[in-house]
C-alpha cells in the first residue's frame, strides 16, 4: 500500500509514511479497516447526492456546493461589489460565521492585510472581525480605531452581521454595539448587512437601515466556509470565489471516484488512519501548518473536528462519549513551545502536519552570503521551514510517535478550497467510522439554556 496519496489539480498529497508502522498501527491495519472504510464512504457518497444525513431532520447540503439554490451566493456577490468602495468592511459573528471568513482572509490574503494601504489591497476596503468573543477592552478598542480615525476625515465602514438565528448572544450584542456607537461618530457612515434567516432581530434592524442577505438552505455554521456565509468577505475583498468553489468541486469528485479505495482518496485515509491511533488511545490531534497564513486553518480545524465529533451517544443511542481533542499548533513557533510535550509527553496524540511546496515569489528569500551565517548562509527561508518540518516528523517517528502531514503545491484559491472540501470530506467519514451524527451540537445546548436563564430571554 503507497504511502502517499495525491490528488494532481488542484495539488494536494497526504502522506501517512509516518504514521503507518508507528505506534502500533500498520499497514495490514489499514487494509483490515477497508469494509469500515467503504461504507463510510458509500454513506458520504448517499450525503451528497441526498442531502439528508441519518439521524438528522434538517438537510445537509454543505457538499453540493450551493449548486441546488444560487440565489444566496448572488446576493452576497451583489452586496460585495456594493461595498468594495468602503473604507472597512466588519464582519460580525462567532463560530463556523467568524472562522470561514476569517480563514480566507489569512490564508489568500494574508493576516496583514490592512497593514497595506488602499493601493497595496487592490483598492479593496479593510477586513476586521468583531464579535467571535464577549472581550469588552477589544470591541472598545475597535470602536476608538473609528474614532480616531473619524478625526481625520470621513469614513464608510460596512457592518456585516452573521447569525443563522438572529439571536447569537455575541453577533447581536456586537452588532448593537457598533451601530450605536460608530453611528455617533461625527463623518461615520455606518451601514448593516446581515446575513440571516429571514423575521430574526438581526434581520429586522438591517432592514431599517441596509440589507439582508438570504442565509443557505442546510448548512451548519462549521460546515459553511464555502458557502456564502464563508465567502462573503472575501468576495468584498477580490478573492477569487469561483476558484475555491472549483477546486472544492474538483477534490469532491475525486473523492466521490475513489469511493472506499484508501489508495485513492486522501481524506479518507486520514479519517480511516486517525481512528485506528485513536482506539490505541491517541485522541489528541495536534494540527500544526508550517506558516502564519496558515494558522487560521488549524483554528477552523478545530472547531469542525470538537462539534462535529464530540459526542456523547452515538445513532443508536448508546453512551460513547467519543471524538478527538484537536490541538493548534503552528509550524517552528510551537516546535519552541509545544514539541517537548509531543516528543516526550504522554503517548496520546498523533500530529498533522501541513506546508506549501511553492511559496511563489517568498521563495527568492535567502540567507545572505555571511560567514556568520554559518550553514544558513545562501540558504532559502522556505527551504528552512521545509527541514525544520521534517526534523519534527523524523524525531517524532524515531521515539514511535505518529505524524502525517498534507503538502499543497501551491497556496491560491483552487488548492485552499480543495484542502477545505477535503478536511470537511474527513470529518464526515470519520463521524460514519464513529457511528455519530456529525451535523448536530447537543452538548452546547447546556451553556445556551443556563445563559438564556440568566438572560431572561432566547438567544441561540
């Protein structure tokens, strides 16, 4: 059985050289979970074509891609093209509404993106992020950055609020928040969008003073980076939508020719492999990309794995409280900080590692030809970070300790929709591998209620 199965375009390989043959699972392992294997695929293969899962009441249409309805897709495309003449586009929201937005800023646009000035963007506004959290000194902070800046002249900032229910605590609150107090400001003006369902709070104070977008049929908030929950931002800052949108088509169909094959379909192979370390007692998943740009990956990561998979009953009631315990870490930062533990800690993770073959124009960074520099000199600082990942995977194995690792050849829009299609794809298979419904969240209804108690009222 090869070690490493690639998908040629867009240009993804997933390797498990390490994590076969270490710690206790091998490759006869993995051929013995092949009938496990194809019928979680024959069930994710029934998901798309359906759009219902088992267990589930509510339709799950996060595979198709907004193919069945492009309505919603073509308002927030409208919407975008309205806003790109603002000076700041915020978008409000928390979980799956915060996380997708903010993935493809960092990973295609990079997290300093409003360090650039307007020509440096594209002539394209900035994109900050409110909301994802009830911290008081950061939305004040963020409320007297308008203001300061509102002394300087006039501004136009975009508010766009994000909540499926209209009610989220955070997305609301936030939401209020700004529109008071940026609405005060002397040269603001202040619009809202939101993108909801339709009757919610949120929709009817956009309705007093901007827009409401159409939220999709059948997606989950984890499950929505490539729908226009996810895409709305970036379409308002120049990302190319329908590259994503066609290299997450193009992975899906690989996936769906592959079926159960573990040779030909990555994401189940990582599903497959993950499950196998865990029954070994590995449910710590360390999710490590080896770049800044990346980090935002590992974060969205973590909360599809930890929501999806997290569960304390599986479809036939029985009490299993199952699902890894994902772990963000980043690249040589956390080899500073996090690899004592992974090389010397407690037996009960496995580590992933993702990097990019082709930093483009990055690549032409090198150690200056001093004799300082020592074995660094002339050397490329990708060429640097490639050794570094590959010194960890090595140690790791050499003390019997699991990682696999994706390698992308690039990082643009058609490779960072396939590797997200890809990682959802993962998700799904190994929810059927887990006999759990991974398109509820149960477990966070228990906070929801004792907030709502505390409240006196019905946030979702």
């Amino acid at each position: 059985m090869t070690s490493t199965v690639r998908i040629e375009d867009p240009s993804i390989a997933y390797s498990t050289e390490r994590s076969l043959g270490v710690g206790g699972v091998s490759a006869a392992d993995l051929e013995a979970a092949a009938p496990a294997a194809r019928a979680a695929a024959d069930a994710f293969a029934a998901l798309v074509e359906s759009g219902r899962a088992v267990g589930l009441d509510e339709p799950v249409l996060w595979p198709r891609l907004g193919e069945g309805d492009p309505g919603p897709l073509e308002a927030v495309r409208s919407w975008a093209e309205r806003v790109r003449r603002a000076d700041t586009v915020v978008s409000v929201g928390i979980g799956g509404s915060y996380l997708g937005n903010r993935v493809l800023r960092d990973a295609l646009l990079g997290p300093g993106w409003n360090e650039r000035d307007r020509e440096g963007r594209g002539d394209r506004p900035e994109l900050r992020f409110a909301g994802y959290h009830l911290d008081p000194a950061e939305l004040a902070a963020l409320v007297d950055l308008f203001a300061s800046r509102s002394a300087r002249g006039p501004q136009r900032v975009e508010l766009l609020a994000i909540s499926k229910s209209g009610t989220t605590v955070e997305t609301l609150a936030t939401t209020l928040v700004l529109r008071e107090a940026l609405g005060q400001l002397p040269g603001v003006e202040v619009r809202l969008a939101a993108l909801t369902a339709p009757g919610t709070p949120l929709a009817e104070l956009a309705a007093e003073r901007g827009e409401v977008l159409p939220f999709p049929e059948g997606i989950g908030g984890r499950w929505s980076v490539l729908s226009p929950v996810g895409l709305a931002t970036a379409a308002a800052s120049g990302v190319d939508v329908d590259a994503l949108l066609d290299g997450a088509r193009a992975v899906r169909s690989v996936l769906l020719s592959a079926g159960g094959e573990l040779d030909r379909n990555p994401a189940l192979r990582y599903a497959v492999v993950h499950r196998l370390h865990a029954q070994r007692g590995r449910s710590g998943a360390v999710f490590m990309p080896y770049a800044e740009r990346l980090r935002c990956v590992s974060e969205w990561y973590v909360q599809l794995l930890a929501e999806s998979l997290g569960k304390a009953r599986d479809r036939q009631g029985r009490r299993v409280h199952t699902g890894r315990t994902p772990i963000v870490a980043v690249g040589t930062t956390d080899m500073h900080a996090q690899t004592q533990q992974h090389q010397e800690g407690a037996r009960d993770k496995t580590v992933t590692t993702l990097d990019v073959l082709d930093w483009g124009a990055a690549e032409a960074l090198r150690v200056p030809e001093l004799p300082a520099a020592g074995r660094l000199a002339g050397r490329r600082v990708s060429e640097l970070n490639r050794y570094a990942r590959e010194a960890n995977e090595v140690a790791l194995a050499g003390d019997d300790r699991p990682s696999d690792s994706f390698l992308l050849g690039r990082l643009d829009e058609r490779t960072l929709g396939g590797l997200l299609y890809l990682l959802m794809a993962s998700v799904a298979y190994e929810g059927e591998l887990l006999d759990v419904c991974a398109y509820d969240q149960p477990g966070v209804e228990a906070y929801k209620r004792v907030l709502r108690e505390r409240l006196g009222t019905q946030p979702a």
